[in-house]
C-alpha cells in the first residue's frame, strides 16, 4: 500500500505530510457539500436526533466544543434544562475561570489606569517632547524610560537613514536634535513594532560596545537571587540595558528570571521591555482562557459573536489595546445575551469603535470648530472634516444589513448626527464624551424621517430607531442562525426569529431561546452540518483534550496561522461564518499539524491521554483500542472509516520504528510550515511566554493517534 511505502525510518517529517494530503484531506468538497436540504423530502423523512445526539449538537453548538465529561454531565442534567442554564449565564458559578484571570491583574484596571501604569507610544512620545513629565512612581518611572530610551534611539536612527537618501540636508553635529517623527507614521511605526513581535534577542538597536558590556553583568546572580531582589535589579538597570541583558540569557535562564514572581512583578518585567505588548497579550490571552474554560459557554460565545459582529481591529493605531480590554470586558461581554439596543449604544460610545472607525475626528461642516477653522487657515490643527465611516457601517453591518433600504446621502445625514461623539483625553485613556462644538447643527433626514436638532440625543434617537427596525430584526436573526444553525438556514426559522425580536423590543436572548427551541434546531439535517472555523478548531480541539493551557501565546499563534487571530480582521465586517471562507487542502493540512503539536505537548498545553482513556501506560492497550477509546471521547464515535483506517495504519507504522520520536516540533522558533511544526515569534515566547517548556507526552503513539483524530476532517464538524 501506498500508505505502507511512505512511512519509513529517518523520513518521518518529511513525508508525514504528504501521506496525510493524500489519505485524510481530499474531503474539502465533501465538508462543503454538507449544507442541510431544509424543503428536501428526504430531510422530512430523516430520524430525529437521538438522546446521546441531542446533548452533542447542544455542546457543539452553544460552545466552543465539549470538554472530557461534558457528554456525560449534560444527559444527567437533561439537554433543554442545560439550554436552559447556558441561556441565563448569571445563574452559572464561573469561579474557577475567575481564578485563573487573577494572573492578569492589569486586565482588572481602569482604561485611565491601564493607560498610565503601561503607557502607549502616545504617552512615550509627549513624554520624550517635554509635554508631560515622568510619573513619581519608581517602577512606573523606569518603565517609562526605558520605553523613551527606544524612542528616541529609534527616531536618531531614522533621522540617520533619512540623511542618507539623495538630496536630504545633511544631519548636524551630535548635539543636534533629531528632527520629529511624523504623528501618523509613528503610529503605525509602533503598533508594527509591537504586534509583529520582535525578537527581542535579536534587537539590530544592540551596539557591540553594549553586547559586551551586558556581557558583564553577572546574569547567573541575577536569576538565582530571590523574585524581589530580580525585580529589583532590572528595575535598577540604566534604560536601554534590559534588552541587551534579556539577549544575554539562555531559555532556561529566561523561564527562571520570573520563576516565584507574583503576577504584578512579572507584569513589570515585560512593561519594562515593552507595555504595547504586555497589554495586546493579556488581552488575548485572557480571552483565548475564558473561551476554553470558562463554565458559562454561551456567554463567551455570544461575546465572541459580538466582537466580530462589532469588528474592531487590534493594530488601528497605538491605542487600539488599551481600548480594546474595556471593550471586550465592559461593552461587549456584559450585553452579550441582553438588549440588542442597550448593545448597539455601548458599541457607539466605545472608545474602540470611535477610534476604530475614525467618528472621534469627525467634526460637522457648519459645527462651530469648524467654521473657526475655516477662520484659521494658518492654524496647526487643521479641521479633518466629517467622517462618514461610523455611519456607513452603522446601517451596513451593524443594523439593516447591506440591502437596507439607505442611501448615500442618508449616510451622509447619520454622520452629521453623530458628530461630537468622540473620546476625552485619549492619551490619558479616559472615555466618551459629547463635544457641542464639533456637532453639526441643524435638523437632519434619515431615511425619510426627520431627526430635529438636539445635540446627544440625535444620536441616541437613530440608534433607536435603527434597533428597532424590522429590517435590522431579520438582519440579526439571519446572522445569529448561520452562526448557529447552519450557512443556509431556513428562511421560516428567521422569519420566526426576527418577529421574536421586534416582540421582545430586541432582546437577544428571546431571539436566541426561539432558535434553540425550534425544531429546525434539532433536526437531522442541522447535526454536524457546521464546518468550525480556524478559531472554533483550535478551542474545541484544546477543550477536548481536557488540556491545561501552560503556554497561552503558542495558541494564540496556532489561530494566527490559520488566519483568523483574536481582533485580526482589518476590515470592519469581521470573519466569515461560512464553511467556503475557511476550507481548502492547505487549511486543513494546516490543521493537521496544530493538532499534531497540541498531541505532542508542543502548543503549549499539557494532556494527560493516558487518564482520558482509563489506561495506565503506554504499553497497556494496543493502538486499536486507543484509537476507540479517543475517537469516543473527540468524536463521539463517528469517524469516516477511511479516515479510521488512515490513523492506525499511521499508529503501527509508528510502532514498528520502535523507539522513534513523533515528528519534530518546536513552534517557539519560526520557520518554514511543516508537519507538526508551528512557528512562533521568538519574543512573544520570550517575553510573554516565560513557562518552563512541557515534557513531551510518554504514549508516543496515543499522542499520534489524538494529533490524527483531531486533524480529521470529522473533527471539523460541528
């Protein structure tokens, strides 16, 4: 056989891909082709779901997959009475996902204090002008130095570059100030720094007078004094010093500088190299934890449906971060399954969303800033002029949907009324505020209706009205069923929905409740008939697992090979929910190799499969018996017997090599895709991710057999 023939001793990584291709990811068609046939005789005539169906349909559906005993848990209690429970989130003890956040505590600060303890490349900037001086605080100094010491090594560096090109004045003496950077540039320049997370032992800013000067220091003696005294010593160190120490140090030096750190002090290790990266980090990583383990399902998937519903893009400028910790815990999360419009007026008022889609520099034409600008031409600040972007994805994505029924110029008149809604102080991160000078002043016509002067209120008046259109019901209806229920649901069900929302005057969980109980829901045809996304695969593939998520920034970038990171969708209609968006040979291969690494310790989280299959070694069941015990357990049992066949001949294959490793993977290096591998940038492992690596799982062959059930094309279904 074929199969037989590519697995030899020595070319195990090398053709492990290419077997799997083959054998087990020819079936993009196939996922694609599973689109329900509401109106088909046959889909009339199909069983229903049985008892032990019905309970993984809920689990596949209403989370982000099962955990080991979820199964069992949700027949105890009864599949409508679970429904039931995940539908009112607050009756739920989610404790144990509320200790594990205590590991963040800058994620339970203020924005204004997120702000200033970790400050943006704003702060940094106005710092390093002389417009604000440094804060009193030792610590918070020394984060602040350190980060205007890269600033302003990097804006001597691109002044340098600059007189190089032809026809650039020539830079003066060494005393001479480097000329500013240009606001907008900076921005970028920042946000790009941060987020593409540069490898910090590989810093080009690292002279060779400074490498062996940091050569010098007694990095052993650091490491071995007590957590204070290690806190204490960085703290300590002249700006600039601690990237060129962080170079200095092995892996194992690295894991075991922050090794018996409270949660505060090892925040202050990595704000001293970089606070933009801090806060991104903990902001994904918090979210990527209550996804997986939190108790109240329903809840964070319906917040992650709103996120994207409410696109906001996590590298929009250098405040986008900070912004985005308030958004996700405060706008978002708590209105998540309560009254769309209560949502829609938080969104609006969202520094994320202002700032995101630009409605916190939008100034009306006739607006008293405006008319004094126009007074001023030769003034500093020019007038940016009406900004139509809020407004325009206002009734496209967030309400009435593409086909509305709006205009052009009723874009126009909905971005006049929102004028004067922007953000106090964004550089001290405090929130909304309703500036009357940048409103446009008059009465304004939005789809036929007229909209009389009243400062605030215009605004809160459109969203009203926006909320409560039929048009908008459907909208919403439609999106929350192809979440849910299927790419093509039924248009009765929607219909069923929309009326249940204009009834309940938009309250989400009335629209949701009509759905779950409906028998569309629960039909044949609605069963498996999802293909997960790229974030949907990596959480249930972590949650079926039952793993203990070690090293959080490793899965975080499993999401972002598959393309669909946390707040990674530039544009403002978010990902996709459709099968077509998402399945390709090359994605799914992709998978496979997330899956391996997950099997084999390498993503960051530890599985003990040995205690899922009730087997005590490896050596205790044969790899027949393995396969049905963990094709039980990840997919209730259904497995396409060629995908069956597939994995235990790769299981023998693997036996027969004797003491042969699993194919290699080190995903805290980057490096070319390959199976099993997953490359990671080196500093967000480096500086966000200072674990101690996990020991490789001891059933070499019950990892291989997990890594290939996982990356099946059956696991792709919900």
């Amino acid at each position: 056989m074929f199969l037989s023939s590519c697995i030899t001793a020595g070319r195990w990584t090398r053709v492990l891909a290419g077997c799997l291709i083959l054998s087990m990811v020819q079936q993009p068609a196939l996922l694609l082709a599973a689109a329900p046939g509401w109106h088909s005789k046959r889909a009339s005539a199909s069983p229903p779901l049985t008892e032990e169906e019905r309970a993984t349909h809920a689990l596949n559906r209403l989370t982000f997959g099962p955990r080991p005993g979820d199964l069992e848990r949700i027949q105890a209690i009864g599949v409508k009475k679970w429904v039931e429970m995940q539908l009112n989130p607050e009756q739920i003890d989610d404790s144990l996902l509320q200790a594990r956040l205590q590991s963040f505590p800058a994620m339970h600060l203020s924005q204004q204090d997120l702000l200033q303890t970790f400050p943006s490349g704003a702060l940094i900037r106005a710092v390093a002008d002389g417009k604000i001086g440094l804060p009193t605080d030792r610590v918070e100094r020394a984060i602040y130095q350190n980060q205007v010491f890269a600033y302003e090594e990097k804006r001597q560096k691109q002044a340098q570059e600059a007189a190089k090109q032809p026809g650039s004045e020539p830079i003066g003496d060494a005393g001479t100030a480097a000329p500013p950077m240009d606001v907008a540039k900076a921005n970028e320049s920042v946000m790009a720094d941060a987020m593409a997370l540069e490898d910090v032992a590989s810093s080009p800013s690292i002279t060779v007078h400074e490498q062996k000067l940091y050569a010098d220091l007694a990095s052993t003696q650091i490491v071995n004094l007590s957590p204070d005294q290690r806190l204490e010593r960085l703290v300590n160190m002249k700006p600039g010093q601690l990237r060129g120490f962080m170079k200095g140090l092995t892996p194992e030096e690295r894991a075991q500088l922050t090794a018996g750190m409270t949660p505060q002090q090892k925040e202050t290790v990595v704000a001293l190299l970089n606070p933009t990266l801090l806060v991104a980090g903990e902001l994904l990583q918090t979210r990527l934890l209550t996804d997986i383990y939190s108790q109240r399902q329903l809840q964070a998937v319906m917040t992650d449906f709103w996120l994207n519903h409410f696109n906001v893009y996590l590298k929009k400028g250098q405040f986008a971060p900070w912004y985005l910790v308030d958004y996700q815990q405060n706008v978002i999360a708590p209105h998540a399954m309560g009254k769309f419009e209560d949502l829609l007026v938080a969104t609006a008022k969202s520094p994320a969303m202002l700032f995101y889609l630009d409605n916190h520099s939008s100034i009306g034409p006739h607006s008293p800033a405006a008319v004094r600008a126009q007074a001023n031409p030769a003034a500093k600040n020019k007038d940016p002029g009406l900004n139509e972007n809020y407004a325009r994805e206002l009734m496209e994505l967030h309400t009435l949907g593409v086909e509305g029924g709006y205009t052009q110029k009723d874009v126009t008149e909905v971005a006049k009324v929102f004028t004067g809604w922007t953000i106090e102080e964004p550089r001290q991160g405090a929130g909304f505020t309703f500036n009357e000078r940048r409103h446009e002043p008059g009465p304004k016509y939005v789809m036929g209706q007229s909209i009389q002067e009243n400062a605030e209120q215009e605004g809160l008046e459109v969203l009203h009205k926006l909320a409560a259109s039929p048009v908008t019901a459907h909208h919403l209806s439609q999106q929350l069923a192809e979440r849910f229920l299927s790419d093509t649901p039924p248009p009765a069900l929607v219909d069923r929905m929309a009326k249940t929302y204009l009834h309940s005057d938009g309250d989400i969980r009335q629209v949701l409740r009509t759905l779950f109980t409906s028998p569309e829901f629960w039909s044949r045809e609605a069963y498996r008939a999802k293909v997960k996304t790229p974030e949907e695969f990596v959480l249930s593939a972590v949650r079926a697992t039952g793993g203990e998520v070690q090293r959080p920034a490793i899965v975080l970038n499993a999401m972002s090979q598959l393309g669909m990171p946390f707040y990674g969708c530039q544009t403002p209609n978010g990902y996709s929910w459709m099968a077509g968006a998402w399945v390709n040979s090359g994605d799914l291969l992709t998978r496979i190799n997330i899956a391996l690494a997950l099997a084999s310790h390498k993503l960051g989280t530890a599985t003990d499969l040995d205690a899922l299959m009730k087997i005590r070694g490896p050596d205790a069941a044969s790899a027949a018996q393995k396969e049905t015990k963990l094709e039980a357990l990840f997919l209730a049992g259904v497995l396409n017997p060629q995908e069956r066949q597939t994995v235990l001949q790769q299981a023998d294959d693997l036996a027969a090599q004797g003491p042969a490793a699993l194919p290699a993977v080190d995903p805290s290096k980057p490096g070319a895709k390959q199976p099993g591998t997953l490359p990671v940038r080196a500093a967000f492992v480096q500086v966000m991710d200072l674990a101690t690596p996990i020991p490789a799982p001891a059933d070499k062959q019950a990892a291989l057999v997990a890594g290939l059930l996982l990356g099946s094309p059956d696991f792709q279904k919900r």
